[in-house]
C-alpha cells in the first residue's frame, strides 16, 4: 500500500461579533433609559394664567436681621418660576433690587 501525504488544513474560524460587547451596549442604553426616566425632569408648576407668561417668585421678602457694612457675606437663592402657560422670555438680565430696612 502506498502511504498517501495528506495535508491537513486548518479550519477557519469565523470571526463573529463578541458577544460581550453586544450584552454591554444594551445595558449601557437600559442604564440610560432608566436615568431618563427616573430624574423625572424638572417640577413643573401649576399653570395660574391662560394666554400669557407669569412669573412668580417663591419668596417677596427677605429678612437678615442687621448686618454690618463690610461684614460677612450673604448669598439668597431666589427660585422663580413660569404659571403661565407661555414661554417666558427675557429681554435683557432680570434686574434685583436691595433695598436698606428701616
């Protein structure tokens, strides 16, 4: 019998797609989805006027007692919001004005 050569040749692997970066692009976008819904975005207010904006300001009047000229700062955070049911729009900076008490 005659001793036939027979090369055996590798196989080919097919090259796929890593499974593990399928599994971690869906969790990426569920996480995102989940940030999105769950920050429920921001308070929205009552609407208070129909067919205009409104602003309303939580707080009119604020009260430091006596403070002296020079000395420690004060810093007041004033939330105002939107009632009415139109945007509300700028023209220029809002202007604040302090007033001195009595």
């Amino acid at each position: 019998m005659a001793r036939t050569k027979t090369k055996f040749k590798p196989k080919k692997v097919k090259k796929s797609f890593p499974i593990w970066l399928i599994v971690t692009g869906i969790g990426l976008v569920l996480v995102a989805i989940w940030a999105l819904v769950s920050s429920g975005g921001p308070d929205k207010a009552e609407i208070e006027v129909t067919g205009a904006p409104k602003l309303k300001v939580e707080q009119d009047y604020y009260d430091y007692g006596d403070l002296k000229l020079g000395g420690a700062s004060v810093r007041t955070v004033v939330k105002v919001t939107n009632v009415g049911d139109q945007p509300l729009r700028f023209k220029e900076a809002p202007y604040i004005e302090v007033l001195e008490g009595c």
